[in-house]
C-alpha cells in the first residue's frame, strides 16, 4: 500500500534526469507533497517559495514563459484557495504549469476541515483551459506523472493527490493508462459505479459486496482524468445498466457527480445517484469514521446501492 503522493519523489526525479527544463516550486511543504526528493536530487532546480503559494504561482507563469516544465505544490486547500492568481496567471494565459494539490479529501483525518481539498475539483473546473487529474492509486499516479513529464502540454494541468496509504488493485487487472479516457473494470448490466481518486478500493470491495449478497451485477468506471471527461464511456454506460451513482471523496456539488450530470443531460439523460460530502463541512476525525459516518465505506456503498436498486 503506497499514498497517491508517493508517485511524486518516485516519478519526478527519474524524469528530471532525461528532461533539464522540469523545475520545481515548493511552498515549504516538500516533504508533505513529497516535492522535496526533487530538490534532493536537483537542487539548482528546486526553488522553496516559502508559505506565500500566490506568489508561487506568479514564479511558475514566469518560467514556464520561458520554456520550463514547472511543477508547484501545497495542500489542495490552500492551492486553490488562490483561485484569482491561478485564474489570471495560468488559466487566461494558458501557462503550460503542473499544479499539484495533495492532502485530498476527508482521509486526511484528524489535521480537519481547513487542511481538506473538499471542494478543489469544483474551483479549478470552473477555468477555462484548465486540466484535471485524480489518480486512483499509486500504479495510476506513477503513470499520470510519466505522462505530464514526457508530454508537451499546452496548458494548466491540476493534480489532485491523496496523504493516505491505498490498496492498488490496478496492478492486477491489466490496467493501462489513457489520457482522457474512463477505465472500465467488470461488465455488470445493472449497476454502474462511476468513481475517480483514492476511494477505489473501497468501491471494488462494495462491488464484490453487492455482487456476493444479490443478483445484480456491477461495473465500475475510474476516472483519471476529469477534465476532459470521457463522455462516450459514461453515456456507454447509462446506456447498458439500469442504475448509476458516482462515489467521490469530495463535495457532491461540482464533482465527479455533477460532471457525470452534465454528460447525462448532453447525451442520455439518466437519473445519477451522488455519493460523496452532502453540502457540509465534516468533522476532524480519523479517516474510517468520516468514511463511514459519510457513506463512503464498502459497506455503505452497498448498502445505498441495494436499497436504491430492489
């Protein structure tokens, strides 16, 4: 079990070798963001900022005009609590910068509410120009890290990467990663569980839960990227199973649910159940009683999925 962060100090400083132009900006929480194994290795490009992300993401536009493949990096809340420069600085001018925001969810636990990227894929979705990447597991961040190293991107790319340790049930099934394209893992006819980020895992238990305990059968669509969102793999999908939710450890409002929402209602309208933070703030508390306090646990996920299915 490795977090999603870990891809980070594992991926970037192999790439940096065989790519001079990567740089790194750090504001002062490298080795929470893992940033700092790059700066380990190649200090002469790894600049801390300090605690002042504005001023970090101002830098990154600078020298990403200049031909430098920037990664920047800090928790998910206080990175896109800078809305205004990232909407001025790199989505309006398309400034080819790595934002990587970790720390996601409810699974950070206990540092509580204010240390919470609740509501980040919401804010940077709302840019223009701007990509979204939500890696499910350490095999998937390994594999989205390669892919924003060797591409030629020509616009602002969000990152989204989880503190928690995950199970990666990726290694076992012949996963192979597709920029922009859903990830299909079963072909169950009843239920569709559209899922992105680190509640993977616990969405394949709750597939095998509802799949032991009754006769439906269920499919599940991980989600990398979520913007651009495959479009053709979800309305496939409302197409062929009777019942759809998305599960997401993130507010419902602006999610992976309302993209869903978004497609269904641009190619087959379907009804979608959201799981995931209703409208509120949680509580700081350990990660498997929010989970399970918030309905994403397998068990609730199961229990949700039969009783809104028989």
């Amino acid at each position: 079990m490795k977090a999603t962060r870990d891809a980070i100090k594992d991926v970037l400083p192999i790439e940096g070798e065989s790519n001079k132009d990567i740089v790194v900006l750090d504001a002062d929480i490298g080795g929470a963001t893992r940033l700092s194994a790059f700066g380990k290795k190649f200090p002469d490009r790894f600049f801390q900022i300090g605690i002042a992300e504005a001023n970090m993401i101002g830098i990154s536009s600078g020298l990403s005009e200049h031909g430098f493949k920037v990664f920047l990096g800090s928790f998910s809340s206080f990175l896109t609590g800078r809305y205004d420069i990232i909407r001025c600085s790199l989505a309006y001018s398309e400034a080819p910068v790595i934002l990587i925001g970790s720390h996601v969810g409810m699974a950070i636990g206990k540092d509580g509410v204010t240390q919470m990227g609740l509501e980040d894929v919401s804010i940077m979705r709302a840019l223009p120009n701007m990509t979204i990447l939500n890696p499910a597991t350490y095999t998937e961040a390994v594999e989205v890290v390669k892919y924003l190293c060797k591409t030629d991107i020509k616009n602002p790319h969000y990152l989204r990467i989880g503190r928690q340790p995950v199970e990666d049930p990726l290694l076992n099934i012949g996963y192979k990663f597709t920029f922009g394209k859903g990830f299909r893992i079963g072909n169950g006819e009843d239920v569709t569980l559209f899922s992105t980020g680190c509640v993977l895992p616990d969405v394949l238990k709750a597939k095998k839960l509802i799949e032991s305990t009754t006769d439906l059968r269920v499919r599940i669509i991980n989600f990398h990227t979520l913007k651009p969102i495959d479009k053709k793999i979800i309305s496939q999908a409302a197409k062929e199973t009777r019942y759809l939710f998305s599960i997401e450890d993130h507010s419902v409002i602006g999610g992976l649910g309302s993209i869903v929402s978004d497609v269904l209602c641009e190619t087959y309208p379907k009804k979608l159940t959201k799981i995931g933070l209703q409208d509120t703030f949680p509580e700081s508390a350990p990660p498997n009683d929010l989970y399970k306090k918030y309905g994403l646990t397998a068990e609730a996920i199961q229990s949700k999925v039969i009783r809104l299915c028989q």
